[in-house]
C-alpha cells in the first residue's frame, strides 16, 4: 500500500465466488480496496482489472486469514499506513463435510480459526475507528446454516450460527450510532465452496 486509500472497503475471499463479485459491486460504486485471499495470482490479476476499470485505488494481501500470525500481519500492515476501514466485508469461509469424528484436525481448526476467530479478530480491530468516527458497516457472511443444525457439517453449520449471532449482538450494541452490523445469509450459491467442501453432493447447501 503505497498511495493513499480513500473510503476503504476490505474483503476477504476476494478472490473467487461471492467475494469477487462484491469486489467488483464496491469498486463500481467507487469504494477503494483492500483485498484479502490466498491465491496470489487471481487476487493481483483481480486488482489489476479493477483498477484498470474503476479508477479506484486496489491493495492486496496474498495471506491465510486461518492462521493468526497472517491476520495480524495484515491488520498492522493496514493500520501502520493509517487507511480507515470504512467497510469490512468478512466473506472468506470454508467448510468439510462428512461425519464429525472422521473429519481431519486441521479442517476443523481451520474453519474454526478462518469462520470465527479471523472475523471476530478484524471485527474487534476495525470497528473502534468506526465508531469513533461514527460512520461504518461490517457484512458478516453467514449462511442458511446459520438457522439450523448441519449433520454431516457440524462444524460449518455451527460456525454460521456464531457469525450470525454475533453479529445481531454487535449490531444492537451499536444501535445509536452510525455503525451497522449486518449478517449476510445466502443459500447455495454456486460458487467454488462446495467442492472445496467436498460436498458437492450433500443437499445441506
Ligand atoms: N457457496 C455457497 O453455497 C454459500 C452459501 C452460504 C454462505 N456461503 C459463504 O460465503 C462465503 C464465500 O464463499 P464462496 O461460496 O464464495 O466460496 P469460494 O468461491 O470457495 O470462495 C471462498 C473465498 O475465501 C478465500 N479463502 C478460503 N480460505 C482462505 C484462507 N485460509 N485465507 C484467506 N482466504 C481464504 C478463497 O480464496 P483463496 O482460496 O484464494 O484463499 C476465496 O476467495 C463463505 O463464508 C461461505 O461460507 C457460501
């Protein structure tokens, strides 16, 4: 992040699916960006394109929001240049379906830690300038799954119902001011999730 970023939208999962299209609704509605997922190769494509066509100012971040130390480095690296975060999009989820006691360690954790520690972590990081300046939004991906219990995605499901339920708390905490929480709670999109989920053919999402 070089030059400075005007009105700040940063959004996780940019780099496919629901993310990239919300990259592409903020830039055309003339939001700078502050873009956040993995694969470096379509997140610096995606912040090409986007300048190229909005005339607005990109920065990206090629990081794993599922481990702690990444999420602070980027958190310090964008507070460190003093952009304010005006919108925070937390879109960037995964899931792994199959029974619970089969599921891998990792795929749990990383769910976990990506779905609920990362989201909570950006949400607690950004949101005391909101309020100070009075003026903010946070989208909270959620999900369907966040209204019911998700055999065979356990954890996934559990995770929606802890963004979801957060988020309506934050949003009455904050209902005097100008900052709003709202949890986005989409059906089955098709998007890359369920393959990465490994659930292409469960009939949960
Ligand atoms: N598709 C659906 O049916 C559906 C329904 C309801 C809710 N949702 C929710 O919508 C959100 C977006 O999912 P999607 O459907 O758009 O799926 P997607 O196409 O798989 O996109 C997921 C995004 O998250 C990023 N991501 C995954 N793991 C990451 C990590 N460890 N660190 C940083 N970025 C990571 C991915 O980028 P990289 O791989 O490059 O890191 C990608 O940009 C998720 O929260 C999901 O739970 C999806």
């Amino acid at each position: 992040m070089s030059q400075s970023l005007k009105k700040v939208t940063l959004i996780t999962g940019a780099s496919s699916g629901i993310g990239l299209e919300l990259s592409h609704i903020f830039a055309k509605n003339g939001h700078d960006l502050i873009l956040i997922a993995r694969s470096s190769d379509k997140l610096y494509q995606l912040a090409d394109e986007l300048r190229n066509n909005y005339s607005i100012q990109v920065a990206s971040f090629a990081n794993d929001l599922s481990k702690m130390s990444e999420v602070q480095y980027v958190v310090d690296a964008i507070k460190s240049e003093g952009a304010f975060i005006e919108y925070l999009v937390n879109n960037a989820g995964v899931g792994d379906y199959g029974k619970f006691e089969d599921q891998d360690w990792d795929k749990i954790e990383q769910q976990i830690n990506l779905n609920m520690k990362t989201l909570t972590y950006l949400c607690h990081a950004f949101l005391p300038v909101m309020k100070t300046k009075n003026t903010g939004h946070i989208l909270n991906v959620a999900s369907t799954a966040a209204f019911r219990p998700g055999p065979l995605m356990a954890v996934y499901f559990a995770t929606k119902s802890y963004v979801l339920s957060l988020s309506e708390a934050l949003s009455n905490e904050l209902k005097d001011t100008n900052v709003y929480v709202t949890a986005y709670c989409p059906g089955a999109t098709a998007t890359n999730f369920a393959m990465n989920a490994q659930a292409t053919n469960s009939s949960f999402i």
